[in-house]
C-alpha cells in the first residue's frame, strides 16, 4: 500500500472521495476564469467489487493513482463507471486501463464512441441504460441518462443503498475544496455564487434538458450528491437542487445589470446617469460592469439571476465596441429568456453601435422596455434626460 498521507474522506461505509484539487489552471476550457482553481472529484466504492466513479483531469495522475492505491492497496478495480466523457473527467482513462487491465469500462450507448475517438480504446465494455443496475455486493448502482446536461452522453449513477447520486457535472460548482469537502463544512455563500456562475455559464445553455432531467431524476430518494466539481452536497440537497430548479426555468429577482463599452467615457457616463435614476426609483439590486474589464463569466451570472438588462455601447469602426459584441453575442448563443432590456449609447461622427445593438434586440426578442437612447459626443440635456426615462421605464416594468 502507498502512503500519501492524506485523510481518507468516506461518504459512506465503502465509499471513498478520491478527487483532486487544481490551483494551477487560471481558465477552465480554456476559457472561465479560475481565480479560486477547481475541484475535479472522482468516487471509489470498495464492496465485494470495486468501481471507480468517473477519473480526473490527466495532469493530476500520480496523485490521483497514490489516493486510490491508499485505499485499496493492492486490490484491483473491477469497474470504472464513466458518467461523463469530457476530457477533465475522463483524461486519467488511460492511465486507469493501464493500471488495472482487467478493467470494465461502463457507460451508456453515447459514451463509447467519444471513447474511441478521444482514447482509442473500445475493448472490456458494458454498455448501461436508464434503470439498469450495477451489483457491486452490499452497493448497487442504478444507472440515468441525462443527455445535453451538459453533453449528449452524460448520465447519473444512483448508489440505491445509501441514497448517493454521482451526479456527473450537474450540482458542480467552480472553487477548490479547501479543507471542506461536503457542504456542512463550508462557507455555502462561497459556494453558491461560483455554483451560479458553473451552472450559468457551463450548463446555463441547456436549461430546457436541465429541467428534463430534474423530472427524470425526481423519484429517487436522494440522500447525498456527489458531483465531479465543488463540494459533496449531504446536509443541504434541497438547497443545491431548488437552485438548480430555479436557474433551469429562467426565474429572476428584481435588479437590473448594466453593461457598456466606452473608449473615452461618454457611454460609461450614459451607464452612470441610469443607475443613479434606478437607486432613485428604489431598486436595490444594480450591476454597472465595463465590458472591457469584466470577464463575461460574471456579467452572465448576474444576468441569470436578475430581470432588468441594459447595455450601451460607443460605436466602434460602424459596430458596436468590440467587447459588448462579444458579450451580446454570448448572451444570444446561450438562449437566456425572458429578461427586460434597454439599450444605450454614443457615437463621435457615423454611429454602428446603437444600430446594431438593436439587432441583438430583434434577435433575443427580449422586453425592449424603453426606445434607444443615441447620444453624439458628450451627454447633453436631452438625451440626459432621456437616459432618466429609460431607468424609469426599467422601474415601472420590474414592478409590474
């Protein structure tokens, strides 16, 4: 047996936490910012026979192989359960085949192509559907797909004797465990804006298939759940699955996000003229976020979770500012529904931003709640004044 000298975390009698941390990676996909890292967790069930639930992203091999080997010391893993086959999850395959040859590899109709194409591999297969069980001795695994959650070949694993749901990335959250691995043993404030910003930004896209699953998954009796990112959730399931609820159908609070692009401070002045009108009005809950400064990751997040959404932009070339382009082109990508919307801007000679702004407004077909306001140059008593009457307009429609 190797000694790493770690704590062996149980979730159960036979069940093992096998994750690893990462404070080394600053975007997830190569994309998300990290400033807290990511937790890429893996399960181990030590019954009569021993699965594996799902791996680790590969650059964490050693670690990962020494906290499995210090828990089972020379026995063998006989099945390796592959709820989802992205590659931070499946990357330490290989290197798991290679370890325990004899290894069956479970997973569903849509799992062993990926398979392939990613690893080459399609021997010691055992292909499961929704309601198939697993014997494992004393533990059974109950098998769910729960496709475009978020790829198409995702699927739960339910352990029916203690109640566990290996809940692929469903339930994950961005952050490192640090120390806490189950939700009683941590700050949840932490927790529950960087699960918001996971689901939002990583699952947010597929609510309609979220809500879907939710329904397939609402008969089980779930006791625990153990994603593949952030903490095990065991005290606080109704807390984790009520927001995911909540997300999934688009439900809002009342607050409004303000986002614009500005080179030379006209249209953040606009910005700023809005939100003051908003505080005046009463609501409590404003965002003013330069696009240029803000990873869209966060400025997502909060459009998620509140109704109002009003963005200017300085025309740029006869387009919009580069970076609220990007924006709006992220937001009309990801489906995001039922949101109140005002636009804004300013323009030194021949305009595009506020044009085409209002072709985002077409396409996301979203509550225009006020007309365009279009400035040129500085901000003068009219448009001034036109800038108070869309925040006002705002007010009036998130209190309807």
């Amino acid at each position: 047996m190797e000694d790493n000298f770690m704590h062996q975390v149980k979730l159960a009698d036979e069940i093992f936490y096998v994750g690893v941390n990462d404070r080394k990676t600053h975007l997830f996909e190569n994309y998300w910012p990290l400033p807290h890292g990511m937790a890429y967790n893996s399960y181990l069930i030590v019954d009569e026979k021993v699965a594996l639930m799902d791996t680790v992203e590969r650059a964490f091999i050693d670690e990962y192989l020494s906290n499995i080997k210090n828990i089972l010391g020379d026995r063998k893993v006989d099945y390796l359960v592959i709820n989802h086959m992205e590659p931070d999850h499946s990357g330490a395959i290989r290197s798991i085949v290679a370890e325990y040859p004899d290894i069956t590899l479970v997973g569903n109709k849509k799992t062993f192509p990926m398979l392939e194409n990613f690893y080459q591999i399609k021997q010691n297969t055992l292909e499961v559907g929704d309601g198939d069980q697993l014997p494992l001795g004393k533990n059974t695994l109950e098998f769910y797909t729960i496709p475009m959650v978020h790829w198409p070949e995702t699927m739960v694993s339910f352990e029916k004797t203690n109640g566990i749901l290996f809940s692929a990335d469903a339930f994950g959250a961005f952050g490192t465990l640090d120390g806490g691995i189950f939700d009683d043993e941590l700050n949840l404030s932490f927790y529950e804006e960087e699960m918001m910003r996971y689901f939002t930004n990583i699952v947010g896209k597929y609510s309609p298939h979220t809500q879907r699953a939710m329904k397939k998954l609402s008969g089980l009796d779930i006791k625990m759940i153990a994603a593949l990112h952030g903490p095990i959730w065991r005290s606080h399931t109704d807390f984790v699955l009520s927001r995911y609820d909540k997300w999934s159908r688009y439900e809002t609070e009342e607050g409004v996000v303000i986002v614009y692009g500005s080179m030379y401070g006209n249209t953040e002045k606009m910005a700023d003229v809005i939100a003051r009108q908003l505080a005046e009005r009463g609501v409590k809950n404003i965002r003013v976020y330069d696009a240029s400064k803000t990873h869209q990751s966060y400025i997502i997040s909060d459009i998620f979770k509140y109704k109002g959404f009003i963005v200017g932009s300085a025309a740029y070339n006869n387009e919009m500012f580069p970076s609220v382009e990007a924006l709006v082109s992220k937001i009309e990508h990801m489906g995001i529904k039922e949101h109140l919307l005002g636009v804004f801007g300013s323009f030194s000679w021949n305009g595009g931003g506020v044009k085409n702004l209002m072709k985002f407004a077409e396409n996301i077909k979203w509550n225009l709640v006020y007309d365009p306001v279009e400035e040129k140059g500085a901000l003068k008593a009219d448009k001034f004044q036109m800038c108070i009457d869309l925040a006002n307009a705002m007010a009036d429609k998130l209190r309807e």
